[in-house]
C-alpha cells in the first residue's frame, strides 16, 4: 500500500557565494586575473576602474561584521534614485593590474607588465618595442634551412624534422615512428627521414638533431678540428664508454681505449666542454614565470607584508547602469539582478580572497622571522594547523590560500607552502626542520673535497655530531632533491 512519511534531516550546503568564494581563493595569482577578465567581459554591470588615484577601496564588511550584511555602498542600485543622490560618492571598485588598455598607475615591483604592439611612429613607442628577440631553436633552422635549394618535398621532411625536435634540441621518436606519422604521397621512408635529419643536424649548432647524448656529443666532437687534442679518444669515449667516464673508472677507460693516462685526461676533459643541451642556446616559445601574491619588505627593522599591486585588477560596478536598472519597473524579477547580484559578490569575494592571503602571508612571515634575516638554515618546522588556529580559520581555508600562491622576499620568490618544512627530531630532545638540514646539507657538500667527496654514511653521520638525527637513506632523499650528484659522481681527478 502506498503511502505518505514525513521525515526530517539536516544537511550543509554551500551557498553559490560561498562556493564562488572558495573557488577565487584557490585559485593562483595568474587564473585569478583570467577569471575577473572574463567577468568583466561578460557581466554587463561590471567595468574598468579607468581612474589614475591609488586610494581606490573596496568594499567589503569589517571582519566584526556579518558576512552577509552588505555595506553602504553596496545598496545603493536597490535604494532608489534620492539614496543613490545622497550616498552616490561610494562605489565598489577593485584594483586592477590584468587589463592591457589599463594606465601604467598599476604596475608593481615585481609584476609582468603586458606589452601591446603600437606603431613605430606613434609618440612615446617604447623603444624596447624595436627590441628583436632572441629566435628559438625552431626560428633559427628554419631561417637556416631556407638558404638551401631543395624541392618541395625534401624541404617538406626537413621542416617536419625540425618541429620534432624538443626544447634541448634532441629528436626523442624513432624514424619508424616518425615516418608512420606523416601523411605524403609518396609514402615517406625512413631513408628520406634519415636524410633529412643529416641535413638538420648540419643547419646550426653542432649536436642538433641527435637522438642521444652520446650521438649529441659525437657530432661536436667530429665539427672540430682534427688537430684538437684528444679528438679521437674523444669520440671514442663518447660514442662506447659514456657510463664509464660518469663513473670516473679512469682504469678500466684506459684499458679498454689503448691509451695514456695523459690522453686519458686531455679526451676527458674535452668531452666535459661539450654541450649537452645545445638547444637550450636558444630562446624559448613562452616564458614560464609566476607573478608573486604578496611582497614583503624590511621597513624599520620590521618585515611588511603587502599584495603584490600587479595581481590586484581594478574593476567596479558600473555606477549608471545600476542607477538605471533599480529605476526600472520589475527590476527585482529582471534577469538582470541576477548579473547585478554576481558583480556584488565578485567583487566582495574577491576582497575577501586578498584579505585572506595577506592575513596567511602575515602569519608565515611572524613564525618564519629567522629565515628572512638568516636564509633557509633558519626555518623553524610549521604545518598548517599552526596558522589555522592563529587566524581562527579552518585548515582547508588554509590549504587554498597557500596553495599555488607565491611571495616575493628579499632572498628570492618563494612558494607559500615552501614555509611550511617537515619536523625532525634532534638528540637533544628538541626539533629542526628538514629545509634546515637541506641547507646543512648544501653547506657539508660544498665545502668538501672534491678529490675525496662525502658520502651519504658520513654526511648522516656529521649530521649526528651536530644533533640532527638523519637516516642515510633520508640523507640520499634529500641530496637528491637538491639535484646533486652521488659522491662518485662528485669525485675530481
């Protein structure tokens, strides 16, 4: 029999301010302009803030107020003609860095500044404009290939050649492969492809177009003179006993080569000259940077902590528009309010997500003092719980406002979650962190003697003389992480 139940339950749910809230401050510096960009694109009441002053404020609740209180200004579109007379001086505005028809007023320290393309002619082109930059590896061979007479086809293969290779200049896929993946007619063989990579590899620097490091180094070795000392060890080395010379087994290459301990040394020392990586020689296609959230200075024997003006856009509500829209008849059940409503909440959100930052970045920077005045020997372990408690906020909020956010310092741009280093016990009882031993670490190491290098069982155990409980392997980890080599590999003849 059907029937008819009532129950009652509780449930949380987030609300599309609270979740829009959420999903700003998670957001990296970067994204965040990208997300205000199209909001002002496509929200008819939200506009460029074109005005020059740098007192520009939002508004925003007090951190006494409630958060869904909306201040005076933020009432103003619904309060009718006579309030908006009588309170029109307030408006919603948010600084604004990310716009490319923006005043120069907005250009930080250490922010990107976007360049537009004018005419030379034009008064006041910045001179940097005419600026050539420098080509990429893939700029370069073809500018180099076109000096050759080829026909279509050849010079079709060589041009698919040169976009195979990657940013070092190495061509990773087999020529099967390659060869499957182009569609000509005839169909392309690994001979034409074979060809054509001979000619790419002759185009520029010696060593492009390689398909491994020993056939990189081989091809630098052949364009030198053949009166170069040590030339022809040289090649042997690199073509058959490359893992041998990287362990320094100066005994068994001398064997296996035939020769002197003297033309031993002179091909070793010549095949460390050699390029590596020589497309790295050129410039790259796109620049990989970070724009830092928040800039902290020494002012008055005190570190400050500020919002980096390049991250901040300016945007407001557009003050006629909104006029206009609560004069309307039925503006309330207008689709419109909605749109309204959403630039209110972007903009309040938006401050709340700096407010948040700068308030973390405080915090880090009061626990952390010792790193800014003494470097990274001197940071103290600090997990997120630490801040969150200080703040009074949950530790997820805490994890979004550190999470791909950066802060520029004096020694250097750092990650926010670079401040927040593992705990490790001490003999004493008390506790370091792991980003300090690093630093002890890089210290031990290069202070060592390169004719008898330090070894992870003695690096753990200096480390112990000095308090600091570290396993050999936590050691190996972390000698790792810092991209240095093991101590064979660091031995110097």
């Amino acid at each position: 029999m059907p029937s008819i139940e009532l129950r009652t339950r509780q449930s949380l749910a987030l609300t599309p301010r609270l979740q829009q809230s959420v999903r700003l401050l998670q957001l990296s510096a970067l994204e965040f302009q990208q997300e205000l960009r199209t909001a002002l694109d496509t929200n008819p009441f939200l506009e460029y803030d074109s005005s020059e002053t740098e007192d520009v404020a939002l508004a925003s609740t007090t951190p006494g107020e409630d958060a869904g209180a909306l201040p005076a200004a933020d009432t103003l579109a619904a309060a009718g003609p006579d309030r908006q007379q009588a309170e029109g001086a307030g408006t919603e505005t948010l600084d604004s860095a990310g716009q490319d028809d923006m005043p120069a007023d907005f250009s930080g320290d250490y922010g990107s500044r976007s360049s537009t393309r004018q005419n030379g002619d034009a008064d006041g082109s910045d001179p940097a404009d005419w600026a050539r930059s420098q080509p990429t590896l893939r700029e370069q061979l073809h500018d180099a290939l076109r000096l050759y007479r080829l026909d279509d086809r050849d010079r079709a293969v060589a041009r698919f050649i040169i976009e195979a290779l990657d940013d070092d200049g190495y061509l990773r896929q087999s020529l099967a492969d390659l060869a499957d993946s182009v569609d000509l007619e005839p169909e392309l063989t690994e001979e034409e492809l074979l060809v054509a990579l001979r000619l790419v590899q002759s185009l520029d620097r010696p060593g492009l177009g390689a398909r491994s490091l020993s056939e990189c180094l081989a091809l630098q070795i052949n364009a030198l003179s053949a009166s170069t000392p040590g030339r022809d060890v040289a090649r042997q080395i690199a073509e058959h006993h490359l893992e041998r010379l990287a362990r320094r087994e100066q005994a068994e290459l001398q064997k296996q080569i035939g020769c002197s301990a003297e033309e031993l040394r002179v091909a070793c020392a010549l095949v460390r000259k050699l390029d590596p990586k020589p497309g790295n020689c050129y410039g790259r296609a796109e620049d990989n940077y970070v724009v830092p959230d928040v800039i902290v200075r020494q002012a008055r024997n005190k570190w400050v902590v500020s919002i980096n003006p390049a991250v901040q856009p300016r945007a407001r509500i557009h003050r006629m528009y909104a006029q206009l829209f609560a004069q309307s008849a039925g503006a309330s059940r207008s689709p419109l309010a909605q749109q309204l409503q959403e630039a209110r909440w972007l903009i309040r959100n938006a401050q709340q997500r700096f407010d948040t930052i700068q308030r973390v970045a405080e915090c880090i920077v009061a626990h952390q003092k010792a790193f800014f005045q003494y470097g990274e020997i001197a940071l103290k372990p600090m997990v997120l719980r630490d801040v969150a408690d200080e703040l009074g906020l949950h530790e997820s909020t805490i994890s979004r406002a550190t999470g791909n956010k950066y802060m520029a310092t004096p020694r250097g741009i750092f990650e926010f979650k670079h401040f927040f280093p593992r705990e490790l016990g001490t003999e004493s009882g008390g506790t370091c962190s792991a980003a300090a031993v690093r630093a002890l670490l890089k210290e031990m190491i290069a202070a060592e003697n390169t004719r008898d290098p330090l070894s992870d069982v003695t690096l753990a155990k200096m480390l112990a003389d000095q308090g600091v409980l570290v396993a050999r392997r936590t050691v190996a980890k972390y000698r790792h992480l810092m991209k240095v080599p093991p101590a064979e590999l660091r031995r110097q003849l």
